[in-house]
C-alpha cells in the first residue's frame, strides 16, 4: 500500500496566444527613459464558449502609453489563455473565485513574460509590467 499523494488535474492551460501585438513610437531614435513612466490599462474577463462546456477562455487587454519630449510610445497586447476542465463545468464553477482569479492569475505571468521579451527584441530596454493583485480588479469590475 502506498501512502502517496494522488493528484488530479482538474483544470489545465491548453494554449495561449496573442490575437493582438501592435508597437508604435513617434521617432525612430527614442530615449531610454520612454519606458520609464508607462501608463498601463489592463483588463481582463473570462469567455465560455457554448460547444464545449469544458473550455474556457481568460482574455487579458493591455494598452501601453508613455510621452516625454516629442517622443512617444504605444502598446496594445491581446492575449488568450485556453483552459479545459476534465469535467463539464457546473454554473457553480463558472462563477467561482478559482475561474475568475486564479485562472487569471495563472495566466497573467506569460503576458508580463511576453511584453518583456517583445520589448526588448524591439529594441527598446525591457519593459516588465507590476505583480498586479487580481482579486481587486475582480472586485472593482463587480463594482461597476
């Protein structure tokens, strides 16, 4: 007899994608400090699709804006995370704190991830986005 743990895997991250990726700056030489005073606007919600009642999607928006000195730069980052559930997902679940903040907050680290590397392979110094406390976002949107 094995005294072992057994975990199941209730839910998984299937994939995750980027449907919207646009860069822009005012001039083609811009200063280091642009990044350094970054406006950020990010929102996210959590999609069902109705064919299949084991999917979900948490899609996260992200705009980027910083201005200094005749210069300027924009960023737009769409990201998909798709999870699946080994079971189809009861109304209960659906409106759970772990499918509307944890899976959010599992997903949010690819897309600090992502705009760290997009930024620097653009050229520009790394931009690396805050540890964001999701269960306030939930909250506030709820607030709405």
């Amino acid at each position: 007899m094995s005294n072992q743990l057994q975990v199941q895997n209730i839910i998984r991250l299937e994939n995750i994608n980027f449907p919207v990726l646009e860069l822009a700056s005012s001039n083609l030489i811009i200063s280091e400090s642009i990044l350094d005073n970054v406006n950020m606007n990010l929102s996210f919600d959590v999609l069902f699709t109705e064919e299949n009642n084991s999917t979900f999607i948490v899609r996260f928006n992200l705009e980027l804006n910083s201005e200094e000195e005749k210069q300027s730069f924009k960023a737009k980052v769409s990201m998909s995370a798709v999870f699946s559930t080994e079971k189809p997902m009861e109304e209960d679940f659906r409106n759970s704190d772990f499918i509307q903040i944890n899976a959010p907050a599992i997903a949010f680290p690819y897309l600090r991830s992502f705009v760290t590397n997009i930024t620097t392979q653009a050229g520009y110094k790394p931009l690396i986005l805050p540890i964001i406390t999701l269960t306030l976002m939930k909250k506030d949107k709820s607030n709405d």
